[in-house]
C-alpha cells in the first residue's frame, strides 16, 4: 500500500485565487441582496414623489384626506368637484376584507387543525395538494369564477337584493384564495407545538377535542395570529377579483349587497381609465397606493415579527 | 400530610360518566365538523373547476391553441400569442428572479456576518425580504412602470417619428419608399440619423430584400409608366417620399423599455422575487449544518461548500420553490396591466427585445369582461389551458418534493 | 424582415394613394363585403399584377390609441390589414378620447381615436408642439342609453328626463323623482369614464355647452363591458354607450327609445334612424385623427388609405352605421390633399357643433 | 504550497522515536461573545501519536479541538488570544504555522488538519465522489491519479473491502460505522498530518466503535491524531498522551497510563474514576 502519486507529488492548487474569486462572488451575491433593498427603496421613492402631484395639489388636504367619506377621483372631470376622502375606498376594502376573513380564518383554522391533529398520512396527502391547487389558483380566474358563479347564484337566492358587482362575491372570492395561506400558516404553527405538550393534554384525559382546542392552538396562537395578518394583508391587496368582481362605485356604507371599489379596484380603474394623465385626479392613484402601501406593510411587519418571536420560543 | 381535598374525595361517579361521555360525543362531532369543513375546499375547487369546463369545453379546438385573438370571427379566436406572450414574460421574469433569489438566499443564509453592524443590515435585509413578499403585487406594477417603462424619463420619451429612446444595439434605419408597383417598398439605408424623411428625385440605389445593393430609377409623371413588374418594383416615382423605418433584429435595445415583454417580465421578476428567496432560504436551512462542517473541514471554502454541497443538497427545495413562484408569476395579471395595458389584439408572440406581449390571464381578463357568449366560453376554455399548465407545474413541483422527501429519509 | 417580394395590388405614393386605391379597394371592399375571408379569393386587379395575393413587402409599426367606441373599428381594419401587411404591425388602445389626444400632442401616436371631433384645448396644444393632423370621420354611432330588459316603465326618454337623472347634486335619486308613475327603487347608473369621447358627448347634450359635470355617484367604467354587465344586473340601472355594445349585447338590455327634440317621435338606435339623423340628438359621428408627420412613412399612409377605404364595410361589421358616400369622399379629398385642421372649430376657436354633413365641408376646415 | 512530508509513508514505529511536538499550545484564551470557553491553556501535542482530550461536557475539549484548524471562524462571535502554533520540523521545509493569524490561509490549513465529527457526516452523493471532494478541490489530479488515491484512502481507513464493489453508490446508504470510516477516508484523502476527531465514536454501536479505534490505533503511525472523548476506556485503550480538562482549564496532561492510573490531580482522580462527569 504506497502512498498515491498525487499526494507523494502534493501539488496542491495555489489558494490566491481562489481567496480572489471568494471575494468577488461574495460581493456579487452581496449585491443580489442588496437588490431587495433597492427594491424597497424604489417603491418608497416612487410612491412619495408620484403622489406629491397629488398632495400639493391646492384642492387636496391632508386631514379632507383622510376624513371626507366622498371619492369621485373618477366621476369628476372637474378638479373643483372632485372630493379625494380616502375612507370610501377604505370602507370598501374592508367590506371586502371583512367577508373574505369570515370565509377564510374559520375555515382555513379548522382545515388546520384538521390535518395537524386528526388526518391519517393518506387523507394529507391529498389534501395538501388540494389546498396547494386552489392556493396557484390565479387571481383572474377567481374574480372570473366570482363573476360568473358567485355573484348570479347570489342574486338567485337573494332574489335580486345583490347588485352585479357587490362585496359579497368579491369577498367570497378573496376569501376562497386566503383559504390555502390560513391553513397552511396555521398547519406550521400548531406542528412547531411540541408532542409533549398533546402528550400531557392525552395523558390528563383529555379529549383529541380539548387537546387541539385548548392545548394546541393556544400554544401556537402567535403564529396562527400571525397567519391571519397576514391573510388579512393579502386580502387587502387582491387586486384582479375585485377589479372584476366587487364594482366600480366607491360607497360608504356597511351594506354587502352594494358595489365596494376598493383602493386596489380604484388603481386599476384609474390606470385603465381614459382620465388624463398628469391630473391631480390620475395622481390620486398614487396617493391610494400609499395608503395601501402602508396599511399591508404594517400588517405583514406585525406579522412577521409575531412569527419570528413565535419561532424563537421553541428552537 | 393534609388530607385529600374535597374535590378529589368527594366524586360523583355519575357525574364523571356522564362528563366523560358528553365530551367524547363532543370531541367526536368535533372531529367530524373538521371533516366537514376540510371537505369543503375540496369541494370549491370541484366546484370551480366544474362549472369552467361546462362553460370552455366546447371552445378547446386546436384554433384555440393556434389561433390569435380576432374581433371579426370570434368564433375562431386563439390564445396561441398569449401563450407565447406568457413564455416570454415568465422567460424574462424567471431569468432575472432565479439567480437573482437564490444568489440573496446564499448571501444570506451561508454568509452569516461576523460584526454588529453587519449583523444588524443582515436582519434589517431579512425583514424587508419578508415585507417585500407581502406588498400588493399591483404596487410592483406601479414601481415598473415608472422604473422600466419610463426609467423617469431619464433616458427622453419615446415618440412616435422623432425619437425611439437611446437605441442601443438590433436597430437599422432605413427609409421605405413605396415604388410603382402596388404593395411593394424598397429600402433605402437612412444615412443622416437625424433626417426622419427625404425625397427622391435622381435616381438612387436601395437594398433589395437579400440586402444586395440594386438601383432604382425615377419616373417622372406624364412620361410613359413601364409595365413590366419587374421593372415597376424598382422604379419609384418623381418626389416620392421616404418616411423611416427600423429593422429590429431580435436583440434590438433601447432605453427606456417603454412597455414591452422586457419590462412585464422584469415587473414580474420583482413580484416573485422574495418568494423565491425564502423559499431557497427554507431549502438552505435544510440542510444539515454537518454537511457544511465536514466540507469547510476538508479546507473548502464558503463558496466551495455551497457551490458543491449546499446547493445541491438544497436543489429539490429551491426548485419546488422556484416551480411555484413560477405558477404564480404566469397567472399574475394586475402588474401586467398596469405596465403592457389591456390590449390584446396582437396576432404574433414578441418578435425583439422591446416588443409588446398578450399574456394569458390579460386575454382571459378581457375576454371574460366581453358580452358576446363566444368570449365568455373562450375565457373559460382559456382559463382550462392556463390551468392545465399551472397544474403541470404544480404537480412537478410535488413530485419533486414527495420525491427527495423519500431519498431523504 | 424584408424578404418577400411581392406584388400586391396597392397604391404607388402617398398623394395619389387614392386614385390607385380606386381600383384596388374596390376589390378589397368587394372581398371583405362577400364575407370570403380566403385570402386566395382575391386576385390580381386588371395589369396591376399577375399573382395572386402574396404578402406585401412593407414593413413598419403603426401606434393607435383614444376611443375605446372607435377600438373596434380600428381592431377590425388591423386585422384585415394585417392579412395583406403581415409585416406592419399595428397596436391599438382604447385608453379613452381624451387621453388619446393627450399622447397624440406628446407624439406617442401616430392616429387617434375619437368619438367626439377635437376640442379647442387639444386643438391648441397640438399647434403648440406642433402636430398637425388630418381629420376623418369613419362612421356614424348612436350613442345607446340602455335599461334592463325587466323595465317595462320606460320605453321612450327625453332628455329632459335623461336631465333629471344625469345631472348635478339634486339628482334623481329613485326612478319616481322622474316621473311618479315610475316606481319607488333607487336608479343605478353606469356610464363611461370621464375622459371617454362618449361621457362627453352625452354630457353635451345633456347639460349643453357649461362645463358642469354629470352626477357624481355613477358607476363609471373605461370598460363598456363592464357596464353593460352592470345594467343586465339590476332591473333598475340605466347605463349608456355606443351602439356597438348594445348590438353585442341586444339579449341581455333593452334599449330606450329616444325623442327627437325636433319631431316630438321616439326613434331606437337603429342603423337607419342613425344614419338618417332621426335617431337625434344622440348620433353622433366617430372619427380618425392622423398625424401629418406620420403620413409620409408608406405605412401609415397606406394604412390610413385602407381604413378609410374599408371603414364603411367593416364599421357595420362591428356595430355602427357607415357614413354617407359623400363623406368618405370629402374624407378622402382631404387625405389627398394633405387638409390639415379640423372643422369642428371655427377660427375664432370656439367648437361647432351639428350634423357631420354641414360641418364637414371644406370651408369650415380650421388650420 | 508545494512542500514533501516523506513522515506520512514512513512505515517506522512512531513508539520507537522520542516525542516531538507539533502542536505548540500556550496561554490559549478563548471566548464564545461574553462567554470565555477557554482560560490560559497550554499544551504540547506530539507528532504521530493520539492525544486525547478528556473532560465533562462543556470544559472547552471540543473548543480548542476546533481552534486547531479554525473550524471556529464560521461560528459568530468566537474569538482567541494566545499562541496555537503547528510548527515545523527540520526534515519538513514548512515553516512555523501560526493557526491564530487572523491573515491565515485557513484553506491551507484545514488541508494539514483534516476533521471528522461526532456524527458520521458523508455528503449526500456517492461514496467515490465523497472521497474525491476534497483532491478535486486541492490538487489536479488526472483520473488514474484520483481513482488511485481514492482507493488508497479507502484502504487506509479500513472501508475499502466493504465498498468497494458498490463505489458509486450513494455514500447515505452505508452503516454509521461504515460511513464514519468513509468520513476519515474522506479527511486522509488530501493528505493532512493532523486528524482531528470529535468524539468520533459516540454516535456508533459498540462494534463500529471498536473497528473504529483498531483504525485510529492503525492510523497514528502516519498521522498525528487528536481526539476529544467522553469514553474513557477509549481514551485509555488507543491514545498515547491524554489532557483532562476543566471548566476551561487543563488540569492535568501526561502520558495515558500515568494520567488514569497516578493522576497527580485531585479532580482528575475523581473524573478517572467516574466521581462525576
């Protein structure tokens, strides 16, 4: 057994270069990071300095802004006319929103605690794809199948009381897509809780009932809270079913049965709308975008943060 | 000792059987509303998937799949430049994102910093990664059209015969001159960039379509017009006008992108870029941090260890990842409108660079929203083959994964 | 790119496209009219050429927008041109009248859409960056108000009464408010955007020359699908838009019959009562603008050349009324002849309005 | 770096030869953030003999083993002060290494110091292919070279006879004690002249355990082992020197028998003997 050529030899590759290439590759990668970065600056700089056209507009306040309940950006040619009070558009996204997290947190927390705690290998096996489908489900699709199916079958057992376009179908549609990102969510959540502690539940008699509903989800209610926020901002910033599905009036009021234009369905009206660019009215799209930037960013920060406290109890 | 107390002394049997009983029977309709309720989504997507095929059935006929989107026969409308439209958006997008998302997810998870600082940007970075994957796609749409259709303006607006933005490479100026002989032009090579016409009135030589030089002659109103085609395809007449125009070869640039493939697809790269970096991240995590011991303890370097372990042993993850973010960037339509806009009436899938696209869920958008019952079920028949491919994408994504999931354990 | 030679049947230069698009549209029209779409049906015209259709060497890109009423008339002379020019490509977009013109100042388009003749600002800014244009009417639209087909309450409107529910802050709000023999529900509106050529026509008609806006609480969509979903889903919504919508859409809406102001009778949009004027004061007609500086890139102007050769034919294909022949020729003398300007305002600047065949005439044209 | 160390064919009793150190230890301090792991620790480790390092968990064994070939530096906020030199001798051209330069070509040295863990690490390809990472990463070698040496190294670390029908096979697929004698094929594949061991049998069954220290015993005449352990038979059964550590102290070093069997510390008396640990 003599030693091989290759090591008798030992002529090992210079590392000089090796040490200079490290390098490179580390500052280009360095760079793709950074990359997200930018983005995040780019749209920070974009929304502040499109949406100036529109605050520093002398028919613009800050506080008729945030307060008036009237939003005709697209009814009114006429800047004197037009009222820019955001919370029309809020209210409609929140009727929205609303509907679609009445469908989506109850569901998709018990199609959570379903397949953590009770479904064999097998029925998981079919049911995460499942979820898996409806959650690549595109977004078009959906405000199609709230369009065509939702809204009629709406308007057949209302007997008329839903307008075409209404919150509730839009709702329902948003909330069907939240469906998957609840439950998978959740699903991690409750799987991070250890066995120990369904150990102890089963082990004081508990039932497999009490041992998920007040064992399991406790334990893992910060992540299932944050599940939900970040359903929720998701929700808020659905863009295509509502552009279908939910109208194109902003309306005040708590009434689901009406049309609700929310500020996502308000961006792509004003976008695809014939109204002129440069006009306070077009830059208002951009004053809506903030606002939407701002609530969803809160949201999934909130949520993040709750998920990264979640994570670190158990590890 | 103290005695036991009275709760645990004093039990009511009775009562213990009937508790225990009640909150079994609970806990079993409990169990069966979780069946339920988990059924439910089961039944939404038969449900939907039902009532699109009843509706699009009908219409998936190889003119769909061929065929592009026509006003005049409806009945005979395709998707074939929407689904090329989609390959070369998603292309673009997925060229971009990929190195993009995983080269971050490297950097971050195998590149631990070692100072504060660093520490601090490096969390700072993951959170905004976080926040990125949670911003509306349609404010992407925003940033791309002002950063990739417009570029701020920077690079001057494109306008329709004065300026094409800063052409940077795939572009040939010509003037093109309609001779005597009807539907037929000939080109002449533009050789002042800045005349946007000229006139002809000597004659002159032009390229035929072989790019061979060939001359052309003049014929003067009043003197006899020749007959012989031939002759007619290079004669032009006296004072005939040549307005410009560009041969783009494939890899035809220009800044600004105004609003082309390019941009959608860059747009769209920005929309899944944090959901590849996380996913590749979690396949990264993965991967046992004895791997990547043994490898540095062997003298390979950080990027050695990744490049020959780590990243392959994470490959199946970051795929399945990438496969999904993928899925969703093909069905993604509300930044696609706002950069491309709703037009769908291109008979032909991008020819350059800078060409414009039809994806599928714009054709689907449009041809949902249209009245005439044709569109309605050749939205729904759309809908079907856009499904079809996401659910080939899905499944390969699940394959892979149930797949390294056996060989891992 | 260039690599067919070819010899199709089209005109030899720019200012005299019409006379040798005489003989070749003509056939072209006849093809189109018969509904053969068989490229091979059409043959050489008469010494012009001796093969049989092949594909035109020309090449080039042609950028529509404005109108989304005139999008389908402009899609549907792209795509038969498109089967004679397959190298030309052509991108039409309906963003609206007002935006349409707006990029047509800026130099981003070659053509603009419009359902409604140029307005004196527009009119201004084109001078003042310099675009000239030519102006072609290409056909006639009845703009349509539309009701649910379960209205069996209205079957004629004035426009005193499209007054009473269009206009300002007192509007009616339920459809008793208007008349009190109409029952006591509410009226959902939906029209098109504010910057569409056809928001501002009715707008016009309805309130006349001030620059007061309709109703504020309408639903408004650039998208006219959009709006015609809206009134078949709600038996007491009212909505309008062109006539082409509504023939697309005939088994779902009903449209009201309209009191000529003059004759005191109510007229449908029929293509007849149209075309006819009776259909008053909503028929309207449509235009093309065309950019003179586009005109000499043999693109444009042979495109230009075909759309008005074909617009009468397919404009009925899509739903609109087509204009009379003598129109078309006027339209056509000013293409010619290169007539830029627009008749619809008078040298003082203010905007004319009436019938296209008394406004259309040479001696109104305004440089 | 091109250097010949005409020790590693050597065949001669390493026993036969008096002691020379090649690992020179001195005032070794070391912190983990806050946490100081390591407190004024000297040590000499000789050349071609098994040093094994004994101690209850948490007396900074495993931390200075680590030290030796810089496995700390990836672990964030590790840090140390001291002298931990590999120094040369005069039949070897290689100068003095001083491993705590922060200027280190670490590569380098972790090609002189290879490692094997606790828990049999192979990577998740095939068993050549896990022998040949490190040459491919180090050396140009030509096939006949590689398949050689992988051999070779097969053969060295008692494995060879096992696998070598099924080479291409994934390496995943081996017994823990195979894979762990694959791990030091692996580690002896570029030639190293230390092999440090950490606790490499504690994750194996008794006899995968016992093939592994015929190994090591096999293995000290050609390289210079260093091995943490908490078994203390094995400690006493295969190595040559033993130094027991404490709460990041070395209380004691000296020749295996002398340390288990006349300790000249209390503490090591009570550890030897299993008093606590």
């Amino acid at each position: 057994m003599t030693l091989p050529k290759s090591l008798q030899n030992r002529e090992f590759r210079s590392t000089r270069w090796g040490v200079l290439s490290e390098r490179l590759i580390v500052i280009s990668l360095a760079l793709c990071a950074t990359a997200t970065v930018l983005i995040t600056i780019g749209i920070i700089y974009m929304l502040i300095t499109q949406s100036a056209g529109f605050f520093r507009s002398d028919a613009v306040t800050m506080s008729g802004f945030l307060t008036d309940t009237e939003w005709t950006a697209l009814q009114s040619k006429d800047l004197a006319q037009a009222k820019f009070g955001i919370m029309p558009l809020l209210s409609g996204t929140f009727r929205v929103t609303l509907i679609a997290m009445i469908i989506s947190l109850p569901l998709g927390l018990i199609t959570a605690i379903y397949l953590s705690e009770f479904a064999s290998a097998k029925i998981r096996s079919w049911l995460k794809p499942t979820l898996e489908i409806i959650a690549g489900v595109p977004t078009v699709v959906l405000g199609y199948f709230a369009i065509l199916v939702i809204s009629p079958s709406l308007q057949l057992f209302s007997d008329g009381a839903f307008s075409t376009f209404n919150a509730t179908s839009a709702g329902i549609a948003v909330g069907i897509l939240c469906l998957p990102m609840v439950c998978s969510l959740s699903e991690d959540a409750m799987r991070a809780v250890p066995r120990s502690l369904r150990e102890g539940a089963y082990g004081l008699g508990c039932t497999p009932f009490e041992t998920s509903v007040k064992v399991v989800v406790p334990a893992a209610l910060s992540g299932i809270i944050s599940a939900f926020l970040l359903a929720f901002s998701r929700a808020i910033g659905e863009t295509m079913v509502v552009a279908l599905a939910a109208g194109t009036l902003p309306t005040m009021t708590l009434d689901p049965t009406q049309q609700a234009q929310t500020m996502t369905g308000f961006i792509v009206e004003m976008i695809k709308s014939e109204s002129e660019y440069g006009t306070v009215q077009y830059y208002s799209l951009y004053a809506v975008a903030v606002t939407l930037f701002t609530i969803t960013f809160l949201m999934t920060l909130v949520g993040q943060i709750i998920r990264r406290r979640f994570k670190e109890s158990y590890q | 000792m103290s005695s036991m107390p009275d709760a645990i002394v004093k039990q009511d049997a009775k009562y213990l059987a009937d508790n225990a009983r009640r909150r079994k029977r609970f806990s079993l309709w409990f169990y069966f509303l979780c069946v339920a309720i988990a059924l439910i989504s089961v039944v939404i997507l038969i449900f939907l998937m039902a009532s699109i095929w009843s509706q699009g059935h009908s219409r998936l006929s190889s003119d769909l799949l061929t065929r592009s989107h026509s006003e005049l026969e409806i009945e005979r409308s395709g998707m074939w430049p929407s689904i090329l439209g989609s390959l070369f958006v998603c292309g673009t997008c997925a060229v971009v994102a990929l190195p993009l998302g995983v080269g971050t997810a490297v950097f971050l998870e195998e590149f631990q910093p070692t100072n504060k600082l660093l520490r601090w940007i490096h969390g700072f970075v993951q959170l905004n990664i976080s926040n990125l994957a949670g911003v509306p796609s349609i404010v992407y749409g925003l940033l791309g059209l002002t950063v990739f259709v417009y570029m701020f303006n920077v690079f001057g607006q494109i306008r329709v015969n004065e300026s094409a933005g800063m052409e940077i490479m795939g572009y040939k100026h010509f003037y093109q001159v309609l001779t005597l002989e009807p539907g037929h032009v000939v080109f002449v090579p533009q050789s002042d960039p800045t005349k946007r016409q000229t006139t002809f009135d000597e004659p002159f030589q032009a390229v035929d379509p072989d790019g061979n030089s060939i001359e052309i002659s003049i014929w003067t109103p009043g003197t006899p017009k020749p007959s012989d085609p031939a002759i007619r395809r290079q004669t032009v007449r006296a004072g005939a006008i040549g307005g410009t125009i560009t041969e783009r070869s494939w890899y035809y640039f220009r800044l600004p992108f105004d609003k082309s493939f390019l941009s959608a697809g860059l747009t769209l790269a920005l929309v899944i870029l944090p959901i590849i970096i996380i996913s590749s991240q979690e396949s990264l995590r993965g991967v046992p941090s004895s791997l990547r011991e043994a490898s540095m303890g062997l003298g390979a370097t950080t990027w050695q260890t990744v490049r020959d372990v780590c990243l392959p042993a994470a490959l199946p993850g970051i795929m399945t990842g990438a496969i999904l973010a993928m899925g969703r960037a093909i069905g993604e339509a509300a930044p696609i409108l706002v950069v491309m806009g709703a037009a769908v009436a291109k008979s032909t899938g991008p020819k350059h660079l800078m060409d414009d696209a039809v994806t599928m869920p714009v054709l689907i958008f449009n041809w949902a929203g249209r009245q005439q019952d044709e569109f309605k079920e050749l939205s729904a028949a759309a809908i079907i083959v856009l499904l079809v491919v996401l659910l080939l994408l899905n499944s390969t994504a699940i394959y892979i994964r149930h797949h390294v999931q056996k060989a891992q354990s | 790119m260039f690599l067919q030679i070819t010899s199709r049947p089209m005109p030899l230069d720019r200012k005299r496209a019409i006379g040798c698009l005489a003989l070749v549209s003509s056939l072209l029209v006849g093809m189109v009219g018969c509904g053969s779409k068989s490229e091979s049906t059409s043959t050489e015209t008469a010494g012009e050429s001796n093969t049989a259709v092949a594909a035109s060497n020309l090449t080039g890109t042609i950028k529509i927008n404005g109108s989304s009423t005139v999008q389908p008339i402009a899609n549907a002379v792209k795509e038969e041109f498109a089967k004679l020019y397959p190298d030309v490509t052509v991108s039409v977009d309906g963003k609206g009248t007002g935006n349409g013109f707006k990029m047509f100042q800026d130099k981003e388009t070659d053509i603009s859409d419009a359902s409604r003749p140029i307005k004196p600002g527009e009119f201004e800014a084109c001078k003042e960056n310099g675009v000239e244009f030519i102006e072609i009417p290409v056909a006639y639209d009845g703009l349509t108000i539309v009701i649910h087909p379960k209205n069996d309450w209205v079957d004629t409107l004035t426009v005193d009464q499209l007054k009473k529910m269009f206009v300002g802050g007192d509007a009616a709000k339920k459809w008793s408010d208007v008349d009190p023999s109409w029952p006591d529900e509410t009226i959902e509106i939906f029209a098109p955007g504010t910057g569409s050529g056809t928001y501002d026509y009715f707008r016009e008609v309805v309130i006349g020359k001030s620059e007061d806006a309709l109703r504020s609480d309408m639903s408004l969509s650039e998208d006219d699908n959009v709006l015609v979903d809206g009134v078949a889903g709600n038996p007491y919504a009212i909505g309008f838009f062109g006539v082409a919508y509504y023939e697309e859409s005939k088994d779902k809406l009903k449209a009201a019959k309209i009191v000529n102001p003059k004759d005191e009778q109510a007229y449908l949009p029929t293509p007849e009562n149209i075309a006819s004027g009776a259909y008053a004061p909503f028929s309207r007609p449509l235009f093309i603008y065309v950019s003179t500086a586009s005109l000499p890139r043999a693109e444009v102007a042979t495109f230009v050349s075909y759309f008005l050769e074909n617009a009468p034919n397919l404009c009925e294909r899509v739903g609109y009324v087509r204009l009379p022949e003598e129109i078309m020729q006027r339209a056509m003398n000013n293409l010619d002849a290169e007539n830029v300007g627009t008749h619809y305002i008078d040298a003082e600047g203010n905007s004319r309005s009436g019938a296209v065949a008394d406004i259309y005439q040479p001696e109104n044209l305004t440089k | 770096m091109s250097s010949v160390t005409p020790a590693i064919d050597s065949e001669q009793n390493s026993d036969a030869l008096p002691d020379q150190t090649l690992i020179h230890i001195e005032k070794l301090n070391a912190w983990y953030g806050d946490f100081q792991a390591i407190h004024d620790l000297s040590l000499d480790i000789p050349k071609h003999k098994v040093t094994a390092f004994i101690g209850p968990s948490g007396c900074g064994k495993s931390t200075l083993l680590k030290w030796i070939n810089r496995m700390n530096d990836v672990v964030p906020g590790a840090r140390a002060k001291g002298r931990l030199a590999i120094t040369g001798d005069a039949s070897n051209d290689h100068v003095e290494i001083d491993v705590l330069d922060p200027g280190l070509d670490v590569v380098g040295l972790r090609r002189k110091v290879g490692i094997v863990f606790q828990k049999p690490n192979p990577f998740p390809k095939s068993i050549y292919d896990n022998v040949a990472f490190g040459p491919r990463l180090h050396m140009k070698t030509s096939k006949s070279e590689l398949d050689e040496l992988v051999e070779w190294s097969l053969q060295k670390a008692a494995v060879w006879d096992e696998v070598k029908d099924r080479l291409h096979g994934p390496a995943l697929g081996l017994s823990g004690g195979q894979q762990q004698r694959l791990c030091i094929a692996r580690a002896i594949a570029v030639g190293p002249e230390v092999l440090l061991m950490d606790e490499p049998c504690s994750a194996l069954d008794p006899s995968s355990t016992l093939a592994i220290e015929d190994l090591i015993f096999e293995l000290r005449t050609q390289y210079t082992i260093v091995i943490v352990t908490h078994n203390m038979q094995q400690a006493s059964r295969c190595s040559d020197k033993t130094a027991f550590f404490f709460e990041g102290r070395l209380i004691e070093a000296g020749p295996t028998e002398q340390v288990f069997t006349r300790p000249q510390q209390k503490q090591t008396d009570d550890y030897v003997r299993g008093k606590f640990g």
